[in-house]
C-alpha cells in the first residue's frame, strides 16, 4: 500500500490548473496502489485547502503566500520523510522545477521529468516523458516506488480534479532555512494593446514564419478572419512582436473557439498554453511536428500557400 503526496501549487491567490490535473491523475493512481491522495499545501488559505477535495488528507504549512524556492522545498522534502508516500506528483512548471529535482537528490528517488501520462502495471509504475520539444517519447519503469514525477500540463482532466469534499487538514510546522533566499516582488505581464485571452478566434504564428517582414501575411489573415495575432516564443524572443502576444508556459494560457497555428512546431510549452482551445487548426510542412498530436485539423504544406488560399476564400 503506497499513498501519493501532490504538491499543490499557486499564483497570485489562487490554486493553479496543473494542481486539479495532478489530483485527478493521483486519485486514480492511488487507487490502484491501494493507498490514499494526499495534497501539500505551503503558504495558502484556508479556501485553497477547501478546494483540495478530492485527497483524502491536506498538509498544511504555513508561510509566504509566494513561491518561496528554499521555503517550499523544505516543507516538500519535511512531509515526505514524515509520511513517506510512494509517489511524490509535482507540476512541470517554472517553479516545480525549483523543487523536484532537488527533493529526489536530497532523498534519493528516481525522477521522472515532462511526464504526459503515468500508468501502473505489474507492480511498477511507468512514466511516458516527452524529450526534444515532444519529438520523442520516453517509457520509464520507476519501479514500485518510492519515487518522484513532473507532471506536464494536460496529464488528466483540471475539472475531473476539482471534487467537492472535505479532506482532513493536518498542520505542518514550517521548516528552517537559512534566509539566503527572499521574494522580492511578482512582477505582472505589461497592459496590452490586445487581450488575447479574450479572443475567440486566434492566428499563432511560430519560427516557420521565417522573417519578420512577412508577419504581415499572417497579420492580413486575421484582420480577415477578425482575429488577433499571436505567436509562440521564438518570435517573441527575436523581438517581432510583444511579450502579450505570446501564447504558452512563459506568456499566456488562451482558449479560443478556434487556434490558428500557423509554423509552429508545437513544442510542450507552447501547447501547454492552448491545448483548450475549442478546435485547433495545424499548418506545418515538417510533417512529424509534435503541433499534429494536439491539432483537430492539420496540414502539411507551406504557411503562405494556405494564407493565401484563405484569404482569397474570404
């Protein structure tokens, strides 16, 4: 019998949507290992462990309400050697990995990082990790544990995690550390000049745009289809368009009824920010792009022969 610990995560006041994902992964995992879900909770509320349902038991250390590397990592590694469950979930997020790989050193499990779904069979639990922007995929036996997971977003269903109920809150006394380590701020997205969030039909453009003159091709596309302009991080990096526009892990989560994407290879982190889009629409000319995985529709051919086709459609 093996429980398994979730660590719950949050942002500027509210659980994260990765947190529901792995409490519904968890409760199926826990079953079949004959254990119990059990979520951490460091630095919350009392309406985030509320929120927690669908474990049968909440831990509870209290602390800054933000990420706190040395703080959280603490608290994470306390409740393990104290329960001792059999898999430790944690989000494959900025600040997930802050925190898994130092937990499996300090203890010595196995890891398993960029894990897209998790299975047990025949006494051990196997990890499907995605490696090289999700090209490939990876099949790890961990053994019958005790061992420790990255969850990438879309492991299971958020809402399937977000189950009424009302887990027993045990406190947990905040660790030491030695203070080398202090938040300073949250620094906050700047205003701008279109909220892609709030767009119902999005055209993405990705690094097979190939320069930036010709973001105007993709620029007349969605002036056309009454669409806003947005883009994966390569474009961001490179300086084309603004940081409000970029779509994925570091920029913004977005669900449009409809996602244009249009080269853009599809790697983990861009498709963690639009997989809930209503219907998502590839144009790709590498035909084992990752972006086909995640796509309803796809094509493999050369961007500007589509847009142009389209546009002269519309």
């Amino acid at each position: 019998m093996g429980d398994v610990l979730v660590m719950a995560e949050h942002l500027d006041g509210a659980l994260t949507e990765i947190t529901f994902e792995m409490l519904a992964q968890g409760k199926s995992l826990a079953g079949q290992l004959g254990g119990k879900l059990t979520a951490l909770l460091v630095g919350g509320t009392d309406g985030m462990a509320a929120q927690l349902g669908a474990a049968e038991r909440v831990y509870v250390v209290p602390g800054d309400a933000n990420f706190h590397p040395q703080a959280h990592g603490a608290a994470l590694r306390a409740a393990v050697q104290a329960h001792s469950p059999q898999l430790v979930m944690i989000g494959s997020t900025a600040t997930g990995m802050d925190l898994a790989g130092p937990l499996a050193s300090a203890l010595n499990l196995p890891l398993a990082a960029y894990c897209t779904a998790l299975a047990w069979e025949n006494g051990s639990l196997r990890a499907t990790a995605q490696l090289f922007g999700g090209k490939l995929e990876a099949i790890t036996d961990l053994g019958a544990g005790p061992c420790v997971v990255m969850a990438m977003s879309g492991i299971a269903s958020a809402e399937e995690g977000r189950q009424a109920g009302k887990p027993a809150l045990e406190p947990l006394a905040a660790p030491a550390t030695d203070g080398k380590v202090t938040f300073k701020r949250l620094i906050q997205p700047e205003q701008a000049d279109v909220d892609i969030t709030a767009k119902d039909v999005l055209v993405a453009i990705g690094r097979g745009i190939g320069k930036k003159e010709d973001i105007e091709v993709a620029q007349e596309l969605a002036d056309k289809l009454g669409a806003a302009l947005a883009a994966s991080r390569p474009i961001i990096d490179a300086g084309w368009l603004p940081k409000s526009r970029q779509v994925g892990k570091s920029g913004l989560k977005v669900k449009p009824k409809v996602y244009l994407a249009l080269g853009i290879s599809g790697a983990p982190e861009h498709i963690e920010g639009m997989k809930g889009a209503g219907t998502i629409i590839a144009v790709n000319s590498d035909q084992h792009a990752p972006i086909f995985a995640v796509a309803h529709y796809g094509m493999v051919a050369d961007l500007f022969d589509v847009c142009e086709e389209l546009m002269e459609l519309l």
